[in-house]
C-alpha cells in the first residue's frame, strides 16, 4: 500500500511547517493547497477505474480467444468453417469469460503479475477446455470436432493469452506509476479506532490505496498529530479544500456510527465533493447482515456516498459526449457560421466570449459562447446577471441569447476539452450571485451540483429553470432539479433531455 509522504512533499514544496498552525487558518490551508498541488503534480491524470480496466481486459481476451479458434481452423482446413465449430469457438470464450472471473484472474494484482499468475491462468484455461469437452460428451458431438483443432487451439490460445497479459502488465505497471491506479485515500477520525484501521490496511498486500492522512475535527488529546504514522494534516474543512486541489477518491470514517450527530455534521460538509465515502465497520460493536456491508480488501465498511457516474458510467458518457458533440458541431457549423458573421457585422469586438465558471469539483474551466454583449460592457467576472432590457445587450446578441445559439461554441469545450457534457448542471459564472449574496451562500450544498461535468444543456433548463437567477427561490429550484439529476443519472435519461430540449426552448419567459 503506498502512503502519503508529508514530509518529501513539504519539502518539494518549500515549506516550512510550524507545529503552532492551527486548523483551518489561513496559513493552514496555504500548507495544504501546496501539499495538494504536489501531490497533483505527480500523477499523470485521473483514476483509472480498477473496473473499467477489468472489463478492458475481458473484452480483449474473448476477442483474441475467438479470433484464435478461428484462425486456428482456417490454418487447419480452409475450405469448410461449419457452423458447429463457430458454436464452439463462440462457447469456449464465454466460459474463459465466466473462469478467469471466478479464479479472480481479472484483479488488478493478477494482471500486474503475469508470470506469477500465469500458474493459475493455465489451470484456468485447461478447466475451460474440460468443461468444453464436458458439453460435447453430453451432447453426442464426440465426432464432430477434430482433435488437432482442439490441442493447437489449447496451445495457441494459452500462448496469445500469455502475451496479451504480459502487454496488460506492462500498460497496468505504467498506470501504477503515474498513480492512476491508485486510489487516494483519507481518514477522517483519530484515536485508538483510527489506529486500528490504518494497521489493517498497511497489512494488505497489493492493496490500491493510497493514504493522505488523517483529518479530524477534534484538536484535543484525543486526536493525535500522529496516527499509525500518518500525519494529521487537519480537519473536515480543511479536508474540504485539500480535494478541491487534489484527487481524492475515498473518504473512510473511523468516527464510531453511534456518535450520529457528529456524524451527520462532517457529513453535511463532504457530501458535496465527488468522492465515495465509507464507514468503517473495522471496530464496530454494532452486527449488520454480511450483505450490509463492502470491504476494502478484507476490512468491512459501510458505504455512505458512491461517487456520481463512476466506472463503466464514465466511459459511457464521455463516449456520449464526444460522438454526439461531433455529430452535433458538424450539423450545425452552418448555423455557427451564420451566427458568427452576424455578431460580427452588428458590433465591433471578438465573435467569442470566454469566461471562467465553476466545472467539476470546482476546477474552474473556461467556456466559450458567442459574444451577445457590447465590448465596452463585458462582465467576464459576471457579478450582475443579464436582465431584461438589458442595454449591454446587443441587438444580435439579444436574439441569440432568447434562442441559446449564444451557447453553441459549448460544443467545442465538449468535443474537443472534454470539461463539459451535453447534459449537466450549467456551468455558472465564478462569482455569480443573487442581489444579496454569491449563490453557495444562498442554497445549502450548492456545490454538490459539481460532482459531475457541467453541461450545455439540463434537466433545470428543460423544466423551465433557465436565465436569470435573481431570487432565492429560482436558485434553489435550480440546484433541486441539478441535484435530481445527478442521482437519477442514465445515458437515456441524457437522450430525453437532449431530446426535448428544442422544445424548451421555445419557451423564451426567462431568457434575455
């Protein structure tokens, strides 16, 4: 398991700890922020998810097992492919599918380790062609399959698998290295139960985690500096703003489940970030059902939070993006063009209009639209909201914004920066705000609507929760409908808001 070393990156960092820093204090969070922007600074990009390379890796082989039957028989007779041999090339990848999964050849730690599981793999693939020959006994088929087809057919593929898994290693040590196989972990508690959890997952062997440190809420004697050697870097708040500069994956509570108010407290404040959150079952007096609980390895939690579209989902929804965006920019580089010469020719100044708003996790992103404003009042801070009326308006710009073709250059941050989605919660303006006050002062949570990608259109636009957000109440409408979803997330439910978005646009009440 590989820890978070505070002290080699304090010192990459150029910093100076003062044991007399307070949680929480400006100074404080200064330390973090550089500490996060180190630790960032040595991975090469996101998770990869254990999940989706497992299931790379199941698709590949079923391919190259099929593939192999198949150029095995051409070799062999090239004249004749019956159809009973296509049914048993298509049968033996499905039950090598069904093995390796059992004989749990498809974990990350057996495809780090090619030679040492390729034991295991041989046992494995000998087993799937006993059960393959099992099924032609039962079925009265002894004659049908030639017997140099069925032993070069176990050699060969042994041998295809044992190199497609020496590739996997090579690709898998790589991901390790760039920690993108890592799962960045923090501990929120302290004391004797959080001693005890970190000696249990410093005892597993090829474990994915990787500890940050402990944060806690308590600054008293029952909450050491010091935890399994694992330094307390601060508390749940301070938690907060260091996964705002730096991917964290998953939070375990060691906080014991009676202490509900407590709970519930540090709850409330990281519900908001898009990380899965465990507690831990590890030194619970408490007995639930086996099937209540996950494990981390061989320590049990109880899951709090799962990070929104996560694994496969992420993989389907950037695919999503991407080929509908393409598909999308392509129809519509007609109306792009028109739109463009018209902003051009109706006021002087640039035909795009970037501006910095809140993306996923908060990372600020720039995004592009149309200019729909004149150049001598563009609010690129954008602490006043368009009105109606609105003399910053242009004459074009004021059609295009009651239409939302303003919004179509979007398109290129979907396409070709990938820092937005089709379909999300809208990308709102840094400082934006209400009359009175910035909008994650006005709704509790506001900031959960940033688990996912921001997107160009949403099921707060398509329900009539569009243009300006002048009052509390259409605010709070908004995030409620963000909120929904972002837990109710289906790539049909993006096609159905894709779908009726046309039509939503036909109601112009709140755009101007």
């Amino acid at each position: 398991m590989a820890t978070f070393d505070t002290g080699d990156l304090e010192r990459l960092a150029g910093i100076t700890p003062d044991p007399a820093q307070q949680p929480s204090s400006p100074v404080q969070n200064e330390r973090l922020i550089q500490l996060a922007e180190v630790l960032s600074s040595r991975s090469a990009g996101s998770a990869f998810s254990p999940i989706v390379l497992s299931g790379a890796v199941r698709i590949t082989e079923f391919v190259l097992i099929g593939l192999t039957g198949m150029i095995i028989k051409y070799i062999y007779q090239r004249d004749v492919f019956p159809l009973q041999y296509l049914f048993a090339i298509v049968a033996i990848s499905l039950i090598s599918l069904v093995v390796f999964q059992a004989s749990q050849l498809n974990e990350t730690a057996a495809l780090r380790a090619p030679v040492r599981s390729g034991g295991k793999l041989l046992a494995g693939w000998a087993l799937v062609f006993m059960a393959a020959q099992s099924l032609v006994f039962l079925s009265k088929a002894e004659g049908i399959y030639s017997r140099v087809w069925l032993i070069s057919y176990f050699f060969a593929g042994f041998a295809v698998l044992m190199v497609e898994r020496v590739i996997t290693a090579a690709v898998v040590r790589g991901l390790t290295r760039r920690g993108r196989l890592d799962r960045r972990t923090a501990i929120v508690g302290g004391g004797p139960s959080c001693d005890q959890l970190l000696q249990a997952l410093t005892r597993q062997v090829d474990s994915d985690l990787q500890i940050c440190g402990v944060f806690d809420d308590r600054a008293d004697d029952r909450s050491p500096d010091l935890v399994a050697g694992f330094p307390k870097l601060g508390n749940v708040d301070d938690l907060v703003e260091f996964a705002r500069h730096t991917r964290i994956d998953l939070i375990i509570f060691t906080v014991p489940i009676t202490a509900e108010a407590r709970l519930l407290q540090m709850l409330r404040k990281l519900w908001v970030l898009p990380i899965d959150i465990r507690l831990s079952a590890h030194t619970n007096k408490l007995r639930f059902r086996p099937r209540s609980y996950s494990y981390i390895g061989n320590v049990p939690v109880l899951d709090v939070f799962d990070k929104p579209i996560a694994d496969w989902d992420v993989v389907v929804k950037t695919a999503f993006d991407r080929i509908i965006g393409t598909l999308a920019l392509i129809a519509l580089s007609p109306v792009l063009l028109a739109v463009a010469i018209a902003v051009k020719l109706d006021s002087r100044g640039p035909i795009f209009f970037r501006q910095k708003r809140h993306g996923f996790n908060n990372e600020p992103i720039e995004v592009w639209k149309f200019r729909s404003m004149r150049t001598d009042m563009l609010e690129y801070t954008a602490p006043k909201q368009a009105t109606r009326n609105d003399p910053r308006v242009t004459r074009v710009g004021r059609f295009i914004r009651r239409t939302s073709l303003d919004e179509l250059p979007q398109l290129i941050n979907v396409v070709f920066f990938g820092n937005l989605s089709l379909v999300g919660p809208r990308p709102h303006p840094i400082n934006a705000r209400t009359p009175d006050n910035t909008f994650e002062a006005v709704v509790d949570g506001y900031f959960a609507r940033h688990r996912v990608k921001p997107g160009i259109t949403g099921w707060a636009q398509v329900n009539g929760w569009r243009g300006e957000t002048d009052t509390p109440d259409k605010l709070q409408n908004r995030v409620e409908h963000d909120l929904y979803y972002i837990e109710n997330w289906s790539i049909f439910f993006d096609f159905y808001i894709l779908a009726i978005t046309p039509f939503a646009l036909t109601n112009t009440e709140n755009a101007f």
